[in-house]
C-alpha cells in the first residue's frame, strides 16, 4: 500500500513541478523600447527596438503603427540579425505628430501580451 502511493506520489509531484515552473516562467514582458516611451524624436525615418525579458515568436508577434490621425499600419519586422527577445523594425516617412506603436507579442510560454509605446515625431 504505501509503495503504491509512493509510486502515484511521484508522477503527480512531477506534474505539479512542471506546472509551477510553466507558470513561473514569464510571460514577455517590455523592458526597454526604442523610442523612449513619451520621447519625441526627429523624423522622417525612426528605427524602432522593443526588447522583452523573454524569447518571443517573431512570426506570431506582431506591431501596429498607429498615426496621429488614428489610422492604423502594421509594420514589417525586421528579423535578420536580431535577439530573440528583440522586435526591430524602421518607420519611414513620418509627419510630425503624436504616435503609438501597439505591439502583440507570443512569447515561448505560449501567452500573448500587449501594450502601447507612445513617442512624437518633431520635424528633422
Ligand atoms: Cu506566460
């Protein structure tokens, strides 16, 4: 009797080992963006970075532009040369004004997080 629960305790210990440590694992995080999030930069041309605290999957991670008019362009990644926990990409031809890069990002864990980077664009 008590090998046999000791033999049940031990897969169902390493299932619980293994869901705890999922969960631990984060979910992407933004740390650090390019441009400063509130920063006004000068245009026409802003190359962009967001890094996060974990590797994410660049080819279901996505990011928006959104102009100072509302409209919203999604936005090619740059995906040569970069991190894994990087998202990169160049904005070009940008009027002066208020902009907010909406991203969406899959990280390795499987769960998707998103947020907003707010800069200014002044004239060059
Ligand atoms: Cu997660």
């Amino acid at each position: 009797m008590r090998v046999r629960s000791l033999l049940l305790a031990v897969p169902i210990a390493a299932v619980l080992m293994t869901l705890a440590l999922g969960r631990a694992e984060a979910h992407a995080v933004l740390l650090e963006a390019v441009p400063t999030p509130g920063s006004t930069v000068a245009g026409p041309d802003v190359a962009f970075a967001l890094r996060y605290n974990a590797r994410i999957d660049h080819e279901r991670s996505s990011v928006m532009l959104i102009g100072p008019d509302g409209s919203e362009k999604k936005i090619d990644l740059v995906t040569e040369g970069v991190r894994p926990e990087v998202m990169r990409g160049d904005l070009t031809k940008l009027a002066p004004g208020k902009y907010r890069l909406r991203w969406q990002v899959l990280a390795v864990d499987g769960h998707i997080t998103r947020g907003d980077v707010e800069f200014s664009v002044r004239a060059p």
